[in-house]
C-alpha cells in the first residue's frame, strides 16, 4: 500500500503533536476529517458522512505545520498510505494512515502569510526578507 498516493482536502481535527526521534528528527501526527457535500434529492447541498484520517509528517515539514495550521485549519494533504498492524489484549487491530509528503494550507476559504524558512532550520523562523528590490518577470520567484 505504500505505493499509493492520495490527496485529501479536510479539516485538521487537532493540533499537531511533535515527538522526536531518538536521533532528534521531529515526527508531527494530526488529524483530518474529509466531508463531502453532496446535493440531496431536493436539490439543496447536504453534508455526507465524515471520513476521517491520522496524517504523519517528518523533520521540519511537522514544525512548520505546528506552526502554521492549528486545529480547525482546512488543509490539503498530499502523501502516500501506509497500512499499520499491531497487537493489543491479544486481538490483531490495522488501520491506514497518510505519511504525509506535502501540506498546506486550503487557500479556497482562507489567506496566508508565507514566512521562509532558511535551510537546515526546524520549525517556522522567518528567513531575511529581500523587500527593497522590485520583482522582475524575467527572475526567478524565489
């Protein structure tokens, strides 16, 4: 299964939790609940049932989402599905989670605020800022 990309676009359910590595690279979990409208027989949108997903990001991808989509933020998650197994009280439990590549957030309902940050830094520290030079169409956007 860890072949198979997905993209979902939801909501995040909770802030991100960020452990670290015995090595000291971050590991960032959340959730996301996906819900689909639909229109109904009487021609008005209705929700349809929620479905919901465990999203895990690694390095400072996971601190800098931390930083930037608390809980509620509508994102969209592009990444791959990765099949889990494990044993409690003697009873075989799965379930499926998205190892997330790419997220950000939903700019359909929502602005943001776009802070670089310098490589080889966690987390969302703002890179120095080139504002006195005018953008030009023939450079480069970055």
């Amino acid at each position: 299964m860890s072949d198979t990309t997905v993209t979902v676009v939801g909501n995040t359910t909770r802030d991100v939790e960020i452990k670290f590595t015995n090595s000291g690279q971050a590991v960032g979990d959340f959730g996301i609940a996906v819900n689909k409208r639909v229109k109904g027989a009487n021609g008005e949108w209705e929700d349809g049932e929620p479905e919901f997903y465990d999203v895990t990001l690694w390095g400072s991808h996971a601190e800098n989402f931390a930083e930037s989509c608390p809980r509620g933020t509508r994102v969209m998650v592009i990444g791959r599905l990765q099949f889990d197994t494990w044993e409690k009280d003697g009873e075989k439990r799965s379930k499926v989670k998205i190892v997330a590549d790419h997220v950000g957030p939903d700019l359909r309902w929502a602005t943001a605020s776009v802070a670089k940050v310098q490589k080889g830094e966690g987390g969302a520290k703002p890179a120095p800022r080139r504002t006195t030079a005018p953008v030009h169409d023939d450079e480069a956007p970055f």
